[in-house]
C-alpha cells in the first residue's frame, strides 16, 4: 500500500522575495567585482612586468662592450650583480658556468641567511627553452616567500661590422611580486567588503519591497478569510493603480455580486422554508378532518364491496402518509427556523430504549443489549423519535435480527442500531441523511417522506451529539448515534 506523500514545505513569499533579491545582488556583485578585479589585476602585473623588463634591458645596456666574450664565474657574477637592484636576485649562465650562488641574504637583526640566491633549478625549462633561443621571455612562479617575476634574455655580441650573434651568455633576473601581491589581495578584500555591503543594501531593499507588496497581499488574504467565513461585507482598501490596486477592485467587485447572489439565494431560501411551514401548518385543519373521515372509513372499510373497500383503505392509508409527511415538514421548518429548542430531563437511557420499543410494537422483532443505571440528561422525545427512525428503518429496509447496543463513559452515550441485511451501497452512504434522498439498490424504499433520517440528525445535532452510518464487516447497517451524558441548556423558542 502506498503511503501518501508528505508535500514539502515551501518558504512564505517574503523569505522568497529576499531570497531572490539577494541572489541578483551577489550574482551582479560577483560579476562586477569579479570583472574589476581580474582587469585590475592583470594591469597592475603587466605593469610590474612591462618595468621590470625595461629596467633590466636599461642595465645590461651598460655592460656592452662585453670585456670576455668567453667570461669565467667571476665575470658572470659581476655580469648578474649589474641586473640585480635591491631585494632583486640575478643569475648569470654560460656553458654550464654560473655566476657565484654568494651566502645568501642576511636576515636582520641576527645576521643569519634568510633565503639563498636564485639558483637554477628555479627557473623554469620553458623559460630557460626561450632563453636559449635568442629571445628575450618572461615567467611569473611562486619561490620561497611568495611569488616572483623571472626575466631571462640572452647577451650578445655585436662585431665590428655591425652584425649580432648570440654570446652564450643567459641572464634572469627574478623580481618579487609581493607589492603586487599585497595590493591585488587589497582589491579582493575591497571587492568582498563591497560584495557585503551590496548584500545588506540588498536585503533592506528586499524587505521594503516585501513590505510594499506583502501588506496588500496579506490584507487580500485576511478579505479573502473572512468573505470564506462568511462575512460578505468584506472589502479591501484600493491604493494606487499598479497591478496590485487592479486585484484589489477586482476583488471588490467579485465580493459586491458574491454578495448580492447570497443576499438573493438567502431571501429564496427564507421565502421557500416559510412557504413550507405556512403550507404545512396550513394543512393541518383539512387534514384533521381528513384523518377522522378516514378513521371512519377505514371501520367500515370491512363491510363495503369491492372495490369501494379498497378504496376507503387506500384513502386512510394515504392520509396517514400525508399527515405524516406534514409533521415532517413542520418539524424541519422548525430546526430551519432555529426555533427547535430542547426539553431536558434526567432519564434511564436503556428505559428510555425499551419504551419506545414497546409504543411501536417492537420487542420482539428487535434484540437489545443495554446495560442498567446509565443515565444522562436528555429530550426523551427527540430521542424517542431518533430510535423510532433508526429502527423502523432497519426492520422495513434490512434483514434480522436487527438489535440496539448502549454503551456509555463518564462524557457520552453511544446506542448503535444494526441489521444483517445487504448493507447500504457505497455511493448512498454520503447522501443517507439528506433531505427527500431515497436510496435505491441494496435498500430501495418504496414509502416515507425521506425526511426521518435527515430529522433524525437535526435531533442529534441539537443535544450536541451526532449521528453516522457505516456498513458492519460482516453485513448489515450500523448507525451510530452519540450524544453527551449532560446535553447543554439552549435558548429556543417555543414548539
């Protein structure tokens, strides 16, 4: 069996609005920020590398004419001490020949090496490939404390007629980067900050839009909860002419005709449940009189021929059903009215049971399971027509043994009725307690008003109980009938 799936919980509109609006504002922030910062970056370190390869071209320029064109590690070291300037290392190559790697810089105040000197191994082959190449190329890589510019460029030879051929000499120089560094970190910090601040301007700006377009919103909502609860007079305040002053006359308007519609079904309603009680109190004196010429004609119904017997039968009979049919009526008008009010009296609930059995002619037809000194305070004629309905239902549309079962605790009494016919079909169950609604199928019924079971509700409902109806397991109707042990005192008017 498949279990129904939980649905998931969504977030409100205001926590998806800010949602939204701090999501365009870090994805625009981003961008930006992004953007500015990878230019700004690559212009500060084209700079640093454009200056740097100046100034090192700037500087070997001073070192022409070469005094050895085949130097020794002391000439390639005074070579690389002409490049390097300042914290700037320099390393000079030749077949295999470099310039002295010296003792390292001091690290004050303790005198102490603090990081050798550029050695080649550092420098990368790709660089070194370039190099040896004739040509002038550059590298950025991270050594020892941070990162590093390597420059690299070959030294020649210029003969006397004017021609240039390589020397065999190659020179790097490599420059620190953490000025760059520094300020490149600067501008992602300042990036991060500004990234924040777009952020928290952002969500105020969200909550005053939430609050601009939430509070018509809510205001629609709480219209729309209580023109659900019935107040029809239920209007919203039209502010503007956006989108939102458009749903709140739009609202307006459905409200004003939802209202007249219910004004007017209202009225018909009342003009119809008043024709009802007028006609049906109406009828009564001609059906008084109808009802003693039918008594008579039913005692001499026996000595009447054929068909004129029949006849006075049938009348009787009918007369019986239209009278009965108009105490219906009466007493529907009454719980429509609100006029229906209840008599209350301390009773033996299983006395009360058996009493109305025994006015209809009932104890033997109908098994009972009713537990002595239960008590409770009630209407006992209401209740008396309650059962009078539940069980001559059973015994005219069910089969037997047809039985009543009491139960009670300290708040409620609890009487089912039963019978072990074919039960009630699944689509009457719904529909058993309507108004006029006779079933058909597995319980036609042929007679009655199709008032007794929706009275006998209208009953339940006025002691603050209630009445069901379901099909036992193992065949049959039960209907449940539960009422309080002490029902509440009502005002009502007098029936």
């Amino acid at each position: 069996m498949n279990r129904p799936v939980a649905p998931r919980p969504s977030l409100g509109l205001r926590a998806r609005l800010m949602f939204a609006f701090a999501l365009l504002c870090v994805i625009t922030t981003a961008a930006v920020a992004g953007g500015i910062y990878v230019q700004a970056r690559v212009a500060i370190l084209q700079r640093t590398q454009d200056a740097a390869v100046q100034a090192m071209r700037s500087r070997l320029q001073a070192l022409y004419p070469l005094r050895d064109p085949a130097p020794d590690a002391a000439e390639l070291g005074r070579i690389a001490g002409a490049v390097a300037e300042g914290d700037d290392d320099a390393l000079a190559l030749y077949h295999g020949t470099r310039s002295p790697a010296g003792p390292g810089r001091p690290c004050l105040p303790f005198g102490r090496p603090c990081r050798p000197r550029l050695d080649p191994e550092v420098i990368p082959e790709a660089l070194r490939r370039e190099v040896a190449g004739g040509h002038i190329a550059w590298q950025r890589v991270v050594w020892l404390d941070g990162p590093h510019l390597i420059i690299g460029t070959p030294l020649l030879i210029v003969d006397p007629d004017r021609t240039a051929r390589a020397s065999g000499i190659e020179v790097y120089l490599a420059q620190s980067l953490a000025p760059e560094q520094r300020s490149i970190d600067g501008l992602a910090a300042s990036a991060w900050l500004t990234g924040g601040a777009a952020l928290a301007f952002a969500v105020v700006l969200a909550l005053l839009a939430t609050r601009g377009v939430l509070g018509p919103v809510r205001e629609l909502g709480r219209a729309a909860r209580l023109l659900g609860e019935g107040e029809m007079r239920a209007r919203i305040a039209v502010r503007g002419s956006d989108e939102l002053a458009d749903v709140a006359r739009t609202f307006n308007d459905t409200a004003a005709e939802l209202e007249r519609h219910v004004r007017q079904l209202r009225e018909m309603e009342a003009d119809a449940r008043r024709f009802v009680a007028d006609v049906s109190h109406e009828l009564r004196t001609p059906l008084a009189a109808l009802t003693a010429v039918a008594d008579v004609l039913d005692e001499e119904a026996a000595g009447l021929p054929e068909p004129a017997g029949r006849a006075a039968r049938l009348v009787s009979q009918e007369t019986l059903n239209l009278t009965g049919l108009v105490n219906d009526l009466i007493e529907i008008s009454r719980f429509d009215s609100g006029v229906a009010a209840l008599a209350l009296n301390e009773v033996d609930v299983a006395e009360l049971v058996r009493a109305t059995l025994r006015t209809r002619g009932w104890p033997e037809r109908v098994g009972t399971e009713l537990p002595s000194a239960v008590r409770a305070r009630l209407d006992p004629r209401r209740v008396d027509v309650i059962l009078a309905n539940l069980v001559g239902n059973a015994l005219r549309h069910g089969e037997p043994p047809v039985s009543i079962r009491l139960r009670a605790d300290p708040r409620w009494i609890t009487l089912e009725v039963r019978d072990h016919g074919p039960g009630l079909d699944e689509a009457v169950l719904p529909r058993v307690f309507d108004r006029f609604y006779k079933a058909s199928a597995a319980r036609a019924r042929s007679e009655g008003s199709g008032l007794g079971l929706a009275i006998a509700r209208e009953n339940a409902r006025l002691h603050r109980g209630d009445l069901t109806v379901a099909n036992a397991p193992d065949g049959g109707a039960v209907f449940t009938l539960r009422l309080p042990s002490r029902a509440p005192d009502q005002d009502g008017g007098a029936e």
